[in-house]
C-alpha cells in the first residue's frame, strides 16, 4: 500500500553542481532539522528531489551515491539538458507533496528560508514567493537587464506577475495540480504560477552569492527566457509590429504627398538617391522587424502542435523504489478525483 503523501517536496534543478552539492546536502539537512524544531516535522513528512539537467561533470554521480542510501532523498536523471525550467518542470510532476518548494541548487538561494515560507502557507495562502530584497554578487549589467526586464514584463501582461522574484516560491497541491496540467513547450513558471491565481503573496530575502563558479545563465539564455516569458503572456510583440507598420505607411504617404506638391505646385524636384534609400531601407526594416516577431509566435505554435513530451526521465534514484512513487502518484490522483466527484 502507499504511503501517505508528504507534507512538503522541494524540488532543486541541478546543472553542474559538483562542487556545490556537499555544501547543499548540509544546508538541506539543517531546513530538515528546523522543520523538525519548529513544526514537528517527522522524516516521513518531507521530501527533496533533485532533477539532473544533463549535467556534464559528476554531480549525477555524487547524488546517485547519496540519494541511492539516503531516505526521503531523489535523483530524478533525465536524459539530457532540457534547461532550467524544463528541469523544474520535472521536479514539480514527480513530487508528491501536499505542498511544493522550488529552489536553484547554486545556495543563492537559503534553503532555510523554505520554513519561513512554509510557516506563510498557514496563514490561507496558495502561493508564497520568495522576493529578492538584495542580490549579492550580481554584476551590473546583471541587476540593470533584469529590472528593465521584470517592469516592462509586468506592464505587457494583463495580470500581475510579481517583480524582483525568481523561481523559489512554495506551492500548495491545487495550484501545483493545476499547474502540472499546463503542458506548454516555452515555459515561464513563475508567469503560469501567477496566470493560475488562487491567493499569493511574497516574503522578502537576501540573495546570496553563488556558493563556487559561475552563473550558468549565459547572456543568450537569457535574452531565451525573456523572450519566452513575453511572448508567453503578451501580444505586444505582434501589436507593436502593426503599430510600426501603420506608421511607416503614414509617414510614407505624407512623404508622398510632400513630393507630389513640390512636383505640382512648385519648380523644385528631390533629386538624387539618398532619399529613395532612407523610404527603402526604414521600410524594409519595419517589414523585416514585423516578420521576425511574427515568425516567434508561429514558431512556438509550430513546437506545441507537435505533442512532444516536455523531458524524458532516463531512472529514478532513490531508497524508495521507482514503482512505489508511480502507485502513490495513482492514489493521490484518484483521492483527488474522488473529492471532485462528491462536491459535485
């Protein structure tokens, strides 16, 4: 028979992390003994699952060995990098608490300050998000691209998506549901954590440096994940492209209209080609501008229609065995639908 669904599951993308994990294990275990302290946490009662983003050095390996003899730990190896929120997305399917953290595995996220999150969950809350109050160890350019990214973000789209905030946020069960059965390929989550709803409010925090190395967020993944996360929430793009476009055609006929007067009315003609190449130029410029955003959109419907799954999982590693987790997951949906069935 399975066993009761723990009371929390925290859910940590791990990307070449070697270095980093032993110091990470010890931090989980003091947020395990502060559960303990302060909500009589059993050890039953919580879960940590770490989700292997096709990592290249022996981070999978570390946490095989550990998660392999360590009780109440996971290793989800999935089959190749899928990227940050893929990893995540993973993470959130598999875990089987009654609610869900998620945090990076670099330590610039305080695993401790899960419990306080925790503690804010009883307060009626579906959603507690963990908002950066400073961002130690940040270049400039850093902190300058994702405060113009986070406001512009938030005045495109037609719900709030709170500012300053990552991906360390804890969840309850009907948001992490709801969110479970969202399948889109260009994923922002903490943007379909707040197109879900349901009450959500934010604990303030100091963001620490990262623990050893660098970022792996490249300047190119992020411009990735801006991109996705406007396009995924907001038709901006595609309005602005119809704004330039009706503006160049007005600018052209008040060009044109300016010509045919100093033609009809007047002895001076423009003479030469450097006009025709400003009108030639500024147009196909707009036209080009206009295609590459609509080619992003068509783009994205273009992966969606294809129905591929989000990840593939290559092994579970765990005391626990793989097929205990998949009847519990089949207990917990069928309670959950059962509860459904005698509202209505």
């Amino acid at each position: 028979m399975a066993s009761k669904p723990p009371l929390l599951s925290v859910v940590i993308p791990i990307y070449n992390e070697e270095k980093t994990i032993p110091e990470l294990v010890k931090r989980l275990n003091s947020l395990l003994y502060i559960l303990k302290k302060r909500f009589s946490f059993r050890p039953e009662d919580a879960e940590i699952l770490f989700v292997n983003d096709g990592s290249r050095d022996d981070s999978a390996e570390i946490l095989k060995k550990f998660c392999g003899s360590t009780p109440g730990f996971f290793l989800i190896n999935l089959s190749r990098n899928y990227g940050h929120q893929l990893a995540i997305t993973a993470g959130i399917d598999v875990a089987r608490g009654e609610n869900v953290a998620v945090m990076d595995g670099d330590l610039q996220d305080p695993p401790e300050f899960v419990a306080d999150l925790f503690e804010k969950m009883k307060d009626g809350y579906d959603v507690v998000y963990a908002r950066r109050r400073t961002r130690d160890g940040e270049s400039i350019f850093k902190l300058l691209t994702a405060h113009l990214f986070y406001r512009t973000l938030k005045k495109l789209t037609r719900f709030d998506i709170p500012i300053d905030t990552g991906d360390f946020r804890i969840m309850s069960r009907r948001v992490t549901d709801v969110l479970v059965s969202m399948r889109e390929q260009h994923r922002y989550i903490r943007g379909l954590i707040a197109w879900i709803g349901f009450r959500q409010t934010g604990l303030e925090y100091d963001r620490d440096e990262r623990f050893d190395g660098e970022t792996k967020f490249s300047v190119g993944k992020m411009l990735k994940f801006a991109l996705d996360g406007i396009t995924s929430f907001s038709s901006a793009p595609l309005k602005l492209s119809s704004y330039l476009g009706f503006s160049a055609a007005f600018a052209g006929s008040l060009y044109s209209i300016y010509i045919l007067y100093l033609k009809l009315f007047t002895n001076n003609t423009i003479q030469g080609w450097t006009s025709v190449m400003v009108v030639v130029l500024l147009l196909g410029g707009v036209q080009l501008l206009a295609l590459g955003m609509i080619g992003e959109y068509l783009s994205r419907v273009n992966d969606q229609t294809k129905n591929r799954p989000l990840y593939v999982i290559e092994k579970i590693y765990s005391v626990e065995t793989l097929e205990q987790r998949k009847h519990s997951r089949v207990d917990r949906e069928n309670a959950r639908r059962k509860n459904e069935s005698s509202r209505g």
